[in-house]
C-alpha cells in the first residue's frame, strides 16, 4: 500500500489583465503584501487571442505574469483564488472605467506542470473547495512545456511559455 506524503511547495504564479497596464503595479502591491517578493515578472504583453472579456473589461487587454520568491502548499490553492477574487472585486469598487477592471488568474508552477485555478467547472477540472477548481494547463515533457487538449491559445504562445519556463528553473533553483 502506497502512503500518502505532503506535497512539496510549489510556486505561485499569477497572471494578471487589464485594459489599463498602469493597474498593474498596484495589483502586484497587493499580491506582495500577501504573498512576498516577486521572483519574476515578465514584459507586458498584448492579449489579442480573444474577445472573450471585451465586455466586462474593454478593448486593448494587455497581460503580465508574476512568479513569487515563497513557495506555497499546493492545497492552498483555492484560497489564492479566492483572496485575488476579493482584490479583484476591491479594484471593481475603485476604478470605474469597467465592470471589470483587472483580471488575476492564479497558479502554481512545479517540475512538471503549470495548475491554474479557477471558479468555472469544466469536465477538464477538478473541484478544490469552496468553488474554486484546478486544471492542468501545461506538462513539462521532453525538456519543455507544452500544452494539453483543453490549454488555451494564449497559455501556448511563446512569451507564455518562455516566462514559465524561466519560473519553472527559478523553481528547480536553477
């Protein structure tokens, strides 16, 4: 019989979009002061991969990830996605330009995959708690990532996976 063993501490990644890039330091200042010093952030990237959130959060989305110094327990995933749904809604209060005014999606970085989180369930997904569930999005396989059935366009761009990459080695202490 197998016996289950903690989990080793992951790292907490979180992608972050708006239609307004200045929002993005701010945001980062509320992640910091909950989860620690930032290890990597990449370039501002445009997001044209879809209009999905042109509605709610307006034209020009732009896109920046952040990798964290502190690793975390991977069971504390769902509440990473609730605290940034309660920054998220905070911002929401703040700024009026659109119902939604910043986007945080975040996740966690291991050896061999990139988990994000989410409060959609999808047949790809499995239930955290409290609503929030997990997908793998990309496998680390043959000496890089790549995507899944379900991963979306914008999780296989280069720039993506270039700056998972480099989380990924800062993760391996490498």
């Amino acid at each position: 019989m197998t016996r289950p063993t903690p989990p080793e501490p992951l790292t907490l990644i979180v992608g972050m979009l708006s239609a307004r890039p200045d929002l993005f330091e701010a945001a980062q200042a509320e992640l910091t002061e909950r989860y620690g010093p930032i290890a990597l952030r990449s370039p501002i990237l445009d997001f044209d991969f879809t209009d999905y959130y042109r509605p709610e959060m307006g034209p020009a989305l732009k896109r920046r990830f952040l990798s964290f110094e502190q690793k975390i327990d991977p069971g504390d995933l769902a509440a990473v996605k609730l605290a940034t749904n309660a920054i998220e809604a905070e911002f929401a209060r703040r700024e009026t330009f659109a119902p939604r005014p910043v986007n945080l999606d975040p996740g966690l970085i291991s050896g061999s995959k990139l988990v994000l989180a989410s409060a959609k369930d999808r047949s790809q997904r499995i239930y955290l708690r409290d609503g929030i569930y997990a997908e793998i999005t990309l496998e680390f396989r043959k000496g890089r990532f790549s995507p899944v059935e379900t991963t979306y366009r914008d999780y296989q761009s280069p720039e993506y996976i270039a700056f998972f990459t480099k989380a990924r080695d800062l993760h391996l202490g490498r």
